[in-house]
C-alpha cells in the first residue's frame, strides 16, 4: 500500500540545526555522573576492576563522542544535533 502523505505533501520539510558543546554535554552529564558514582565505584570493587581504570575508559567515550552528527526526524520536520 502507497503511503499516500508522503505522495500528497509539497512542502518541503523544516530542518533545525543544533549545535552542542562538548562543555555543555559535560555539564549537564556530570550531576548523574556524580550520583552514580558511589554505586559504581563499589560495583567496580565487587568485581575487581579498577575504578579509576573505568573512569578513565568512560571520559574516553564521552570525548570521542566530538564531532558526532545525531539525527531527529519525523515526516514534517527533522532536528540535527552536532556535538562540537
């Protein structure tokens, strides 16, 4: 069956453009991050692993999330997020 709303709409759909700062994606991480951070310090410990070890592997995750191009789209309007 043909989609007949995407057949029948000539309006070209709306494209917002959002950019992140790494800074601000740390901000609003860090209060979470710092909640969490009892539990997962003694969960490292009941599974022997160095907590400062998975910190470490955790920030290297969120720095590698620069230059990331997230996409929110819906038939009418679509929001990209470019973390920078």
């Amino acid at each position: 069956m043909i989609d007949l709303s995407e057949v029948s709409t000539s309006n070209k759909p709306r494209r917002f453009l959002i950019g992140v700062p790494f800074f601000l994606l740390v901000a609003l991480a860090l209060p979470a991050l710092l909640l969490l951070a009892p539990v997962v310090f003694v969960a490292c410990l009941a599974v022997h692993v160095n907590p400062f070890d998975a910190a470490r592997v955790l920030w290297g995750v969120l720095t590698a999330l620069r230059g990331t191009h997230v996409e929110v789209a819906k038939r009418d309007r679509s929001v990209l997020f470019y973390i920078s």
